[in-house]
C-alpha cells in the first residue's frame, strides 16, 4: 500500500469543520472523533494520517514536510509567510485582519504609532512601508487592553462580530483584508505524491462548490 498522506489540522473549530468537510466526501475521519488525547491519528484504509497542531504550527509541519497537506486560517499563512502552495479557500473561519483603536482619537495620523498585536509579521509588512516611526508591542492575549491602559495607539487584530471592540468603546480604523481557512500543501509533496494529493485537493474543491450551490 502506498504511504499515507498526512494532514496537519488546526486544533480548535477549523479541525472540526475540516472533518466535516471530508466527511462529506467520504473520507474516514472516524478515529479524530474518539475521546483520546492521540495526537496522530490513522483512517482505517490507511489512505490518510492526521496530527493535530497549534494553528500556528500548521505551517511549520507543511513546509518542514512533515505534513503534505494542511488546513490553516490565512491570517497565521501570513503572518508565518512560508513557502507552501495555497490551494484552496475552504470558505470557513471567516474573519478580517484590522487596525483598530478610538476612532476619535485619530492614532493612524499620528508620526509615532505603538500598535500592540500577535500579528508582528502582519503589522510589520503593514506599517513599515508608510511610517518611519513605529514601535510594534508583541502581544498573545487581549491585544483590546492596548489602547484602553494606554500601552499603544491602535491594535492589529482578527475581527470577526466586532462585538468585543464595542464593548470597549474600539472601532475598526482601516480593514487589511479578509481571512478564511485554506488548504495549503508542501511542494515537493505536491510533485512526488500529486496521484494521492490532487484527487483530495479535487475533492474538496467539488464539496465546497456544492455546499456553495445550495446541493
């Protein structure tokens, strides 16, 4: 039998919508539904093995080629900025990257932004280019604190209701773009395995094409 493909998955909501996106098409997910604290897992024909990463260590298992296949949300691609082929936008995980703050206050005019964020890649390629005063605070929780105890001007953050900035008195100043969950693969995976990997990446591209028809 040939050698499993394996798929690196995001630990949380995206590994659950993921499975039931394969499930859909038919692939076995069976054993990543078992109560157990595994962290890899084999479908029973043998077809596929999954390991189930930190989101941000997705693309770390995919470009070391550990994992030929995985599934990540665009924000953590970005910001991780490693050499994979993005196949895919899986449609879910729907989220913006934006720089937010008091709107009042007008922070992005000023000379010299503290922009607290996780996102220190993102906000980096951002900034950089426009200001040549900035001072970026890396922060892993709660960046909304920021502005609020005065630790910096603006945050850069995923948003998704927003309901968290307005409880807070925050507004969204400028969106950078939007962010959903892609299928990403290793390239030499993609030469030396494409007979395996092509018919999931084709798969998965008829399933999401059908849920978006409404069939």
């Amino acid at each position: 039998m040939a050698e499993a493909i394996t798929i690196a998955l995001a630990k949380g909501r995206l590994a659950e919508q993921t499975m039931e996106l394969m499930e859909s098409m038919g692939m076995d997910v069976s054993p990543l539904r078992e109560k157990s604290r595994k962290l890899v897992f084999e479908s029973a024909d043998g077809k596929y093995r999954y390991i189930m990463v930190k989101p941000s260590d997705v693309p770390t298992y995919v470009d070391h080629g550990v994992a030929d296949v995985g599934v990540v949300g665009k924000d953590t691609l970005m910001e991780e900025n490693r050499p994979l082929y993005e196949m895919l936008d899986l449609g879910f995980g729907a989220c913006r990257i934006c720089v937010c703050g008091y709107a009042e206050q007008e922070p992005l005019k000023k000379a010299h932004i503290r922009v607290a964020t996780k996102y220190t890649g993102i906000a980096s390629q951002v900034f950089l280019s426009r200001l040549s005063s900035i001072e970026i605070i890396k922060l892993n929780g709660s960046v909304e604190l920021g502005p609020i105890i005065g630790l910096s001007d603006v945050i850069l953050d995923i948003v998704e209701s927003g309901a968290t900035l307005r409880a807070n008195g925050l507004a969204v100043l400028e969106e950078i773009c939007t962010c959903s969950a892609r299928l990403v693969v290793n390239r030499v995976s993609l030469k030396t395995k494409e007979a395996r990997i092509r018919p999931l990446i084709d798969g998965l591209r008829a399933e999401i094409e059908k849920r978006r028809d409404g069939k």
